[in-house]
C-alpha cells in the first residue's frame, strides 16, 4: 500500500475514533462514573499478570481517553499514555486534571512516536483492540523495543486474531470463518455505525480500515526487534460482547459457551544475548 493510501485510511480512522470518545465515556462498559470514585479500570488478568507496579516508569500505547492510564498511576506508577485521537487526549487531560492525576500524555501515532520521545520506561503496555489499528506491525516492534529499559519488559492483553475471523453479527453463532486470519496486500474495510461500547449509537463517521495480524505475525515483529517471549497465554473469555448473546459474568469477563481463544496476552522481554 502506498504511503499516501496509507495515510488516508489512517485519518479516516481518526475520525472514526474522534467521533466515539464522547460515546465511550457515557457509556456502562466504560464506567466512567465508577472510576471516577475511586473504581481501578484495568482487569484481573493484566494486573495479575503485571504484577506490582509501583514506581515503575510505564508507556501505555493506544491509551484511548486514558482511563487504563489513570488506572495505572493508581497502582503507584509514572505513566505516559500515547493515542493518535485528539478527542482521546483531550478528554484523557481533562479526566486527568480533573482527577488530580499526574499522568502525560502525548498525542501522536504510534509510527511516530520514537520521532517525538526518546525515552526508555521500565514497562511498555497496551491492551485490548490495538493491534488491528496498525499498518505496521515490524514498526510497532521495533517503537516497543526502541522504549524499553534493558531490564524492562512489555506486556499486551490482546483480541485473539483467530476470533475475528469469525462474523461478530451472526446471532446464530455459527462461527463460520468470514474474515483473513493472515496478513492482506491492502486492510479490510468496514462500514458500520455504532460502537463495540453503545452498539445502537448514531454515528457519522463509521468507515474504518482494519489491518489483520496473526499470531506469527505479532511474535515475529517483537523477536526482530530484540526481544524474547517470556511467557503467552490463551483465554476462552473476552473484555466485551465480541459475539452477540454473549453473557457478563460476576468477575467482569465475557464468554461465549464455545471453546475457541478470544484474548491472548503475552509478556516478553529485551533478548540482551541477541545479535
């Protein structure tokens, strides 16, 4: 794809995700108004899996409006958060400032990050619906390694690529494969209104372009970058109603009766003995 074709479906996402800040932070899957209360956002599996994190110097990549951020500082860490939505930024600062946080956040794409900060955290994280979003995934690689301590490690809590092949409309739940689980010469476009959060929400701007990764595609960007896997984990549940009926259990998770992977999360680890 070339870079200006490239460039245009990253604006049209943009504006997609401009659009939604405002409808994710009314609605309940967010619950905006329970952090606002003192409620930590981040789910039992990344903070388990974190493990303790105070003092430590975090990079939280895709940070959206910033709640997972804030949820961070909570825990007792330094945390910048990055996000290429100016409306995310701008409402992520305000929550912020508002909460009497400290957190930064930097309002750039993730591409372009290693061109604006030259910093190296102790911790680099993102977590859930990230990936797709990326054009690049070596670059991605390479701007996680570019922002790590040689004794730091970075962690992802992920949709599995192997569930978005399958139609998240389908009420049958038939799981029938609709969608590439490799990697496609252009992304796949999507024109659908609503959002994952309010799905009967009016909306405007409702194209996005969507780039498939798998699981090798995802290994293989951080191990180029330098880094060793330490540990990769498999999880039959799901932070949202990814596939419609999808039922909410006491401890927060989603999960669709059916033995199939919907998260992933995997945390790995500069490979200092590397090259």
């Amino acid at each position: 794809m070339k870079t200006e074709d490239q460039r245009d479906c990253l604006n049209t996402n943009k504006r997609f995700w401009n659009e939604r800040v405002s409808i994710h932070k009314g609605s309940e899957l967010y619950g905006l108004e329970e952090f606002r209360k003192g409620r930590n956002k981040l789910h039992a599996l990344e903070r388990t899996e974190l493990g303790d994190v105070k003092g430590k110097k975090i990079l939280h990549l895709q940070c959206h409006f910033g709640m997972d951020t804030l949820s961070l500082e909570m825990l007792g860490a330094e945390v910048t958060g990055v996000d290429f939505s100016e409306e995310a930024i701008r409402s992520a600062e305000e929550l912020r400032d508002e909460l009497g946080f400290k957190a930064r956040f930097i309002l750039c794409d993730i591409a372009g990050l290693d061109e604006v900060l030259n910093e190296k955290f102790d911790i680099v994280f993102t977590s859930y619906g990230v990936v797709t979003w990326l054009p690049d995934i070596e670059k991605w690689g390479r701007t996680v390694a570019n922002h790590l301590r040689d004794d730091g490690f970075f962690y992802i809590a992920e949709i599995h690529p192997a569930s978005l092949m399958f139609d998240n409309t389908d009420a049958d739940l038939s799981f029938e494969a609709r969608y590439p689980y490799f990697r496609q010469d252009k992304p796949l476009k999507f024109d659908e209104p609503g959002t994952y959060a309010v799905k009967d929400a009016e909306t405007t701007n409702n194209t996005t372009y969507e780039w498939t990764h798998s699981l090798s595609d995802i290994f293989m960007s951080l191990i180029n970058a330098g880094l060793k896997i330490v540990f990769f984990h498999e999880h039959p549940f799901t932070v949202w109603e990814h596939f419609p009926g999808m039922k909410k259990g006491e401890d927060g998770y989603y999960r669709c009766g059916r033995d199939i992977p919907l998260l992933f999360s995997m945390k790995a680890v500069k490979d200092v003995h590397a090259g």
